[in-house]
C-alpha cells in the first residue's frame, strides 16, 4: 500500500461511497440501568475490538465530561449511551469491556472524559496515531476512511452542544458513523505498520498512551488569555488575572464554557481601559450588552481589587519560564546551545524522512530543546539516552535518535 508522502503515485479509485446512516439504522440511546445491563451484555458476547467515540460539549460547557459514549463491536451492532442520564453508573459497560481492546481516534482527546466515568482501556489502538506512524499526511478520521476503506462520512455535528436533550436522529447518526468504521480501519492501518516494520513502534506508542498520568494543572492558567500580550506591565496583567478569576468562577458554577460568559478579548480591552466605574465598564465594546451590564458588579469589583493590590502582589511581567527560553533567542544566550540545537534539528529531519514519520512523533520536540540547551552528564550516548528516557521517550524513539543527538551536543558555534 502506497500512503501520502511516500513518493508513489496514487492508482486512480472509485469515488468514496457516501455513508449517511449507521447500517442497522439510528441506534437507540441507552438511558436506563436495564438497558445499560442488556447493552453490556450484547457487547461482552461479541467479538474482536471494541471501538469507542465520546461526544463534548467543549464550547457550550465548562466540563469535559463526556455527554454521549459511543461504542461498537462485531456482533453486538453499535450502542450509543447517555452517562448523564445514568449518572455515570456505567459499571455494567466497564465490566463488559475488561480484557478486550479499544479502538479510538484521536485517543488522547476521549480517555480522560472516559476514565471520569470509570472507563479504562486494558490494550488501546489509536487509529489518528497509526495513521500518523504509518506516513499519512492527513489522518482525520474521515480523510483515512475515505482513502483506505473507500467510504465518505458526513460530517458537521462535531462541535455541536452535545448536553441538550433530546438529541437529534441526525446528530445520532453521526455520533454512531464515528465508530461504524473504526475496526476495519483500525485492520487496513495494523497491517499497514508491520508492512513498514512500525507495529512495534505503534504498540509502545499506544501503551504509552494508555498509561499517561493526567496533565498537571497549570500553575498560572490565566497567563492563556487570548491576546494577553497587550497587558504590559504587573498592573494589567493582575486585572486581566482578576477578571478571568472572577469568570472562572462564574463558568464552573454555571457549568458554561468561559468564552461564553465572557470573550477573552473583552477581559484584555477592560484590563487596558482601567475603568473606574461601573458606567465607564458598559461603554466599552461587549460590556454594553443586557448580560454584560447585568454582571457589572462583579467585573468592576475584580478590577477595582486589581487596582489596590501593593506592587510585591503585582504578577511578574516576565514569568521564570519552566525550560529553556525560546528558541529564537538562543543565539544571544548561548550560542553553543543554538548550534548544538540546529544540529540536533537537521540531524532528526533527516531520519524522520527516511522513516516516514512526522518530526513531533519520531521524537518530542520540546525534550530535544531542554537537552540541547543543557547537555546531560558528559554527553556521551548513554547520557542521552537516559535524559531521553527520562523525558518520556519510548524505546524505538531512543534508539532512533540517541547517536545524532549524541553528536549534535559535540557542536559549537562558529568562532
């Protein structure tokens, strides 16, 4: 099989065959313990992998909780199951699924909202991720349903407010296409890896996956703002730390996504205008609004606890950055550092084109940066690969890139 970037040319196919509807029709949604209990076992008696989607409603809510879980497997036909509605009681599923293994794309973005209901794989196969392993310019869903089973999946609903109920037939239908095909392509994309000699490569890079610890929380999430770097100075920057406080706040009480309470760029324009009255507040843009002026109150009073906050309690304008400052400064800071870096890169886009293999999987970029700004030990092999260990590398990736990361350390800037 000849997969986008590999060099071949593409044999002439037929046009995909659009696929609109689940093949047994729009599955029921389960929202009764009884109903759980049948669908669990119709899926233990069944066969193979099981594949799984979520459904979110990111942009609607402030939770990541899972609103709809979709699963699928050969003889149990697909279920489509509300969590809300069974209050996350899904014990019966989780039993159901011990021992097999999971088939999801995009795996990262579903498994925390299914660990939340008590939902963990015991082996894991990520279609996105093989897709990537295996060459594949492209790897949405859709794009490798289309090029390697030959159907089209209508799409559209994806970011839709999964939370309301009743769920459309329509948005039912594209929930279940989302795991109809996930098995079989799951199949095409296994046999294309050992093909290239990569399943074992995908293997470590699912169990790492599967075994990924949830991300820490970020020390200072505010510092996300969208736009934030208009606020200069400590001043702004704790008016914008207040208002997103203080929407924050609002949000996870109301279980509302914060851009809907409160645009980000709305936060930066009131930090920047320094209102001092509620009326100043409502003649900016945004505020002016039925809501807005309603809430007031509240946005005038963080900016007003801003305001009197002594200057040690000012956020510092330049944070100390947890890793190496940005690339484009190395060559100010440490020159050696740059050209040991510039090194590193050439070095390691060469070896992921010759494995066909996207830069960011063959190994972590932001690991390649700390290393090279400071060279472990004394920067033999064994150094490196032990900080590439460290770092969460996984064995095929240390043993690809440990030498020419080993010899990028040994170069200096030109004198």
């Amino acid at each position: 099989m000849s997969t986008p970037g590999s060099g071949a040319t593409e044999p002439d196919r037929p046009a995909p065959k659009p696929l609109v509807e689940p093949a047994g029709g729009t599955p029921p949604v389960v929202v009764l313990p009884q109903q759980l209990r049948q669908a669990a076992t119709a899926l233990k008696a069944g066969r193979g992998p099981v594949a799984l989607d979520t459904e979110r409603a990111s942009g609607y809510r402030y939770s990541q909780r899972a609103y709809l879980v979709q699963v699928r497997r050969e003889g149990a036909g697909t279920v489509l199951i509300d969590p809300i509605a069974l209050a996350a009681r899904l014990e019966p599923l989780a039993e159901a699924l011990e021992g097999t293994e999971w088939v999801l794309h995009a795996a990262s973005q579903d498994l925390p909202c299914l660990a939340e209901i008590g939902l963990r794989p015991d082996r894991l196969f990520d279609t996105e991720l093989a897709g990537r392993l295996a060459g594949f310019e492209r790897v949405a869903l859709g794009t490798l349903v289309e090029l390697l089973l030959g159907y089209r999946l209508e799409k559209g609903h994806g970011a839709a407010d999964w939370s309301r109920r009743p769920l459309p037939k329509e948005w039912l239908n594209y929930a279940a296409l989302d795991v109809e095909l996930l098995v079989p392509l799951r199949d095409v994309l296994e046999a294309e890896l050992a093909s290239q000699g990569k399943l074992d490569w995908a293997r470590e890079e699912f169990e790492a996956l599967r075994l990924a610890r949830p991300a820490e929380p970020r020390r200072e999430p505010w510092r996300r703002t969208s736009g934030i770097h208009r606020a200069r100075g400590g001043r702004a920057l704790a008016a914008v730390r207040a208002l997103w406080e203080a929407r924050d706040a609002i949000a996870r009480e109301r279980d509302i996504a914060p851009g809907r309470v409160l645009p980000d760029g709305a936060l930066v324009d009131a930090a920047l205008a320094a209102p001092a009255t509620e009326a100043d507040l409502v003649r900016l843009p945004v505020f002016r609004g039925r809501a807005q002026r309603r809430m007031a109150p509240t946005w005038i009073t963080a900016l007003r606890t801003a305001m009197a906050l002594p200057r040690d309690e000012l956020p510092d304008p330049t944070p100390p950055q947890d890793g190496p400052p940005p690339a484009n400064r190395w060559a100010d800071k440490d020159p050696d550092a740059a050209a040991r870096l510039g090194a590193a890169r050439t070095a390691l886009t060469a070896i992921a084109a010759e494995n066909r293999l996207p830069l960011e999987n063959l190994v972590q970029p932001d690991l390649v940066r700390r290393i090279c700004w400071r060279p472990p030990g004394a920067a033999d092999i064994d150094d490196v690969r032990d900080a590439l260990r460290t770092g969460g590398a996984r064995e095929w990736q240390v043993g690809l890139t440990a030498a020419a990361i080993t010899t990028a350390l040994h170069t200096c800037a030109p004198k």
